[in-house]
C-alpha cells in the first residue's frame, strides 16, 4: 500500500507540473504568427515563387522584373503581421495570409520573423 501511494503521488506532481507548464506555454502560442522582411518575393504558387529567386540568385534582373511588371510575384513590406498556415518541406517555403485580406500566397522560409512573447 506504501508503494502504491507514493506512485500515485509522483502521478500527481507531474501531473500538476505539467498542467501548470501547459497553462505557462499557451498564454504565449505565436508560433503560427510572423512578421514580413522588407523585399523579400511572395508569389500565389511555390513554383513560381522558385522560379522568382532563381532569376534573383542568378542575377537575371529581366526575368525577374518581368515577373515583378506583370503581378505574378511581388515583393514583401515590412513589419506586417501574417498568419503561416502551412510549411512546404519540398520547396522550403511557407503558405502565409495576410490578417487583414483572404488571398493566400508563398514566401521562402527565412522571409518572415517569428513573433516572440516576451
């Protein structure tokens, strides 16, 4: 019987420590909310975002202004808070929305700033 409440009792504290951990952590759960670096490309697709950096890593600035001319990719302000809704391993890029519009488009994974609680 000893035995059996002194399991119990360790249960019950890491129960109780981890409820309290749980309740620390999710008052701060930001992780799906970023903020944009200036100049960075955005594009609607991951493909065509690739195509963009591409033409910027390779120095083609007439491709790449074309893209830029028509609309097809666009280049990021600064500073403005997004929601990341999902994360392409394969293309290394992120599916962001703006809070403040419903169009959805991609950015490479390193164009964002992870919001922090502090």
């Amino acid at each position: 019987m000893n035995k059996i409440s002194k399991i119990t009792f360790a249960f019950v504290i890491c129960a109780l420590i981890l409820i309290s951990v749980y309740q620390a952590a999710s008052a701060c759960q930001v992780d799906e909310f970023y903020t944009t670096k200036e100049g960075s490309l955005l594009a609607a697709t991951p493909e065509i975002l690739n195509e963009a950096v591409k033409y910027e890593e390779e120095g083609n600035k007439d491709k790449l202004a074309a893209l830029l001319s028509k609309g097809i990719v666009m280049r990021l302000k600064g500073n403005i808070k997004v929601q990341v809704l999902e994360r392409s391993v394969e293309f290394k890029t992120l599916k962001i929305k703006y809070l403040d519009e419903g169009n959805l488009y991609w950015v490479k994974d390193g164009s964002l700033i992870q919001i922090k609680c502090q």
